[in-house]
C-alpha cells in the first residue's frame, strides 16, 4: 500500500511547506512509473503464458532451429540487443552522474541512451522487414505470429519511453532542479525494458523442449 499513499493524497489541500509539496509529487511520479511497469509486467505475462501453452499444439514450429526458421540467424536481434544494452549503461551512467550534480556527463549519458534507443526501434523495424521480405510474415504460423506481438508490443513501449525521454531531454537543458529525478525515473524504466527484452529474446529463440520443461513445470499443460 506505501507506493498507492501519494496517489491518495489529498491534492486540493495547501501545502505549507514547499519541500513537502516537491517531496510529494516526486513521491506521485514514482508511484505511477511503479503502477505502470505492474500493468506492463502482468501483461507480458499473460501473453508469455499464452506463448507456452500454445507452444504444445502439433502446428506448432520453431522460430530458430534450422537455417530455413525465421530466427536462425540472430545477427539483427543481438545487434539490436545491444543497442539496448548500451542505452540502459548510459542511463546508469547518467543517473549517478545526476545525483553528483556531474551536468555535462549527466546530460551526455541522457542524450546517447535516446540515440541508442531509438536504433533499437529502427533496428527491430528492419527485423520486421527483412522477414516479410523472406516470406514469414505474421500469419505464417502461431509461433511467428506471437513473435511479432511480442517483438511489437515491446517495440511500442521503448517508443513511449523514448517520448518520455524527449520530456526529460528538455528539463535537463534547461538545468532544471528535477534533473537527477527525471533520469532516474528514465533509467528505472529503461532496466526494465532491458530485462524484459532479455526474457523474450531467451523466450523466442529457445527449443520446444524447453517450452516443454516450462510447461510441464508450471502445470499449463492442455
């Protein structure tokens, strides 16, 4: 219930002391980004869910097994990987440059992380290509399809990060006082994206038997 008090705060009442009124909303900032990344996590969840349990059905066909699979060559996803890799370290970076009042670093990790974040989105864009060009295109069979659901739902959520960073790019130009906050709200959620990429990446390009395991272990089977 601690993360839900901001958001039931009382806003319309005076605040006598100004500190406690940015304490607040600082507080009401990070509780929406902690209620936003829940939804976002249960969401992922239930499309994974559905990943496995539509995994045990005959016409069901691996992604990355065989040269002729759509996800065998991995170069675009591990390139693309990357370009996230370095947008969560120049996040970080940015973040503890921030909270050591360190401007110049700070702004420069903030700016590079939106660079490779939005490779990331084009990179991902001419995944989707190159594989439509190859003939897999999304209705191919289930396992593609739930790849570029996956893939995109993804896609969708570093773009609206990438909005919020456009916001934190021009309070952090402007040498505002909400610097090291505004960053660290940005790095939070960039984690977040980077680990939940990892698990769709191992998710996508794992054997059936692993599906299997997963399956079998957590009790999904039909």
């Amino acid at each position: 219930m601690s993360f839900l008090t901001p958001l039931m705060e009382k806003s319309w009442e005076p605040v006598q002391n100004p500190q406690i009124q940015t304490s607040g909303r600082e507080h009401t900032r990070r509780a929406g980004l902690r209620l936003l990344l829940t939804v976002v996590s249960v969401l992922f969840f239930l499309f994974i869910v559905a990943f496995l349990m539509r995994s045990q059905y005959p016409d069901w066909q691996p992604l990355a097994e065989q040269s002729s699979h759509p996800l065998f060559n991995k170069t675009l996803l591990w390139l693309n990987t990357t370009y996230l890799i370095f947008a969560s370290v120049c996040l970080q970076i940015a973040r503890v440059s921030g909270h050591k009042n360190r401007l110049i670093i700070a702004k420069g990790g903030l700016v590079l992380a939106g660079l490779f974040s939005c490779a990331f989105v084009t990179g991902q864009w001419m995944l989707w290509q190159h594989l439509y060009q190859q003939g897999f295109v999304v209705n191919s069979h289930p396992a593609l399809s739930f790849f570029y659901i996956l893939t995109g739902l993804h896609a969708i959520h570093v773009a609206i990060g990438i909005l919020a960073w456009i916001v934190a790019v021009i309070v952090v130009m402007r040498d505002s006082p909400k610097l090291a906050q505004y960053i660290e709200l940005c790095a939070i959620y960039w984690h977040f994206l980077l680990g939940l990429w990892a698990i769709l990446f191992i998710l996508l390009v794992s054997k059936p038997e692993t599906y299997n395991a997963i399956v079998e272990f957590c009790g999904l089977g039909i």
